[in-house]
C-alpha cells in the first residue's frame, strides 16, 4: 500500500483558500453588526436621562413602553413625582415650560399614559 503525500503546492492552495472562506464569513459578519456591543434598553436609557437631568438622586419607579422606542413613566425626585417621556435623543418631564408640546408628544408616543379608564357601563 502506498501512502499519498500532500505536496507543498497542495497544502498552500487548501490554506489559501480556507483563508479567503474566513475572511469572507468574518467580513459576513461584520457587515450584519454580529461583532457591536448591545445598546441599552429603552428603559436603561430613560433612567440614564433622568439621572443627567434631575440628577443621581432621582428615581425611576414605573415605566410603560411607548410606541417607536419611546419609553413613558414616572420618576420620583426630592418626594415630588413627575411623569416622563424618552425618546432616543429627548426627555421630556411634565414639568418643562413647553406643556403643549409634552401634551403631543404624550399623545403621539403614549396614547395611553396618564389617562384615566374609560368608566364601566351601567346595567
């Protein structure tokens, strides 16, 4: 029986294309973000904001999705409670100057928050 030798020339067009084959499953990926660190969660964002806003000492004590990655709760600061809207690169509190402009934006993102249920039918 005899054995068969892989020549050198062999060897090298095996690496070389096994070389390639990464390469394009690395460039693969790279192109599909496989390889970026996960971004926040809405709701780590909008403690965030209210932390660089009102401060380290602020909480967050309730949050309700919103419609397209808005994110609408309260936060409590200094015992006083104020209701949010986040957005990606806004918060809004209820207590900024521009009240009509909150009033959309709660309409707009948060159809539902701080809207009182509709009152059950009577018999």
């Amino acid at each position: 029986m005899s054995r068969r030798r892989l020549s050198t020339d062999r060897l090298i067009l095996i690496l070389g294309v096994a070389v390639l084959a990464l390469g394009a499953l690395i460039l693969w990926l790279v192109s599909r973000n496989a390889f970026a660190p996960a971004g926040p969660t809405p709701e780590e964002r909008a403690v965030a904001q209210v932390r660089d806003i009102l401060g380290p000492d602020a909480r967050v004590r309730y949050t309700e999705p919103g419609r397209r990655l808005a994110v609408c709760g309260y936060v409590e600061d200094g015992g006083q409670t104020i209701a949010f809207i986040s957005r990606p690169n806004r918060l809004m509190l209820s207590t900024d100057p521009l009240r009509t402009e909150y009033e959309q934006m709660q309409r707009d993102f948060c159809p539902g928050f701080l809207t009182r249920p509709a009152p059950a039918a009577r018999p």
